[in-house]
C-alpha cells in the first residue's frame, strides 16, 4: 500500500522559514517526479516540482529538495508571508513505461499558518 506522509507544519511569524518533509512508503520513490502543491480557497497551486533524475524547479523563497535513499522528499520555505498559509501537500507520480499507466499518488496534507 502506497502512503505519502508530510510533516514538518505549523505555525511560524512572517519573515520566518520551515522546512515540510513528504515521505513515502510502498513504492520505489526513486522512479518517481515530486512535487509540493498547496491548497487555497479550494484551489490547489503548484509551488515546486523535482524529476526523478533531481531536476528541480523551484524559485525564489522555496527550495525543493529529495534525499532518495531515505525516501524523502522536501520544501524548504524562506521568508514566509501570510499569503503562503495553506495547506500543502505532496505529490508522486509517474507513467508506467510498459502499459502506459499514470501512477499519481498525494499526501494528506500538512497546515502551515503565517500570521503573527
């Protein structure tokens, strides 16, 4: 069974950092693209992408990262504003290169408060 788990939300004041980790279990993470999301209003956003290969794509205030051996993937997130708060999420996946067969697996989300 494939699990995706973050951590590393909270609370932080403007102008601070975290640092969210995302990992994964029941499958070989080191196949798959990553990727951070997060969730407004409903609407999810796009905040940073890494290929399996470590090509990441990332800008500004965030950094995303994996470590493969330890099936982890992370975002690093510098000067916080409050319009960063959200919930973000982590996201894998790939396309199965004999049937063809997208594999998209997220987490369940972890809260991240900017606010003074």
């Amino acid at each position: 069974q494939v699990q995706l788990v973050e951590s590393g939300g909270g609370l932080v004041q403007p102008g601070g950092s975290l640092r969210l980790s995302c990992t994964a279990s029941g499958l070989d993470f080191s196949l798959y693209n990553g990727g951070w999301y997060r969730r407004v209003s409903g609407k999810r956003q796009e905040v940073a992408t890494i290929s399996s290969a470590g090509n990441a794509h990332s800008g500004g205030r965030f950094i995303i990262s994996r470590d493969n051996a330890k099936n982890t993937m992370y975002l690093q997130m510098n000067n916080l504003r409050p319009e960063d708060t959200a919930v973000y999420l982590c996201n894998l996946e790939r396309v199965e290169p004999v049937t063809n067969r997208p594999l998209d697996y997220w987490g369940q989300g972890t809260l991240v408060t900017v606010s003074s």
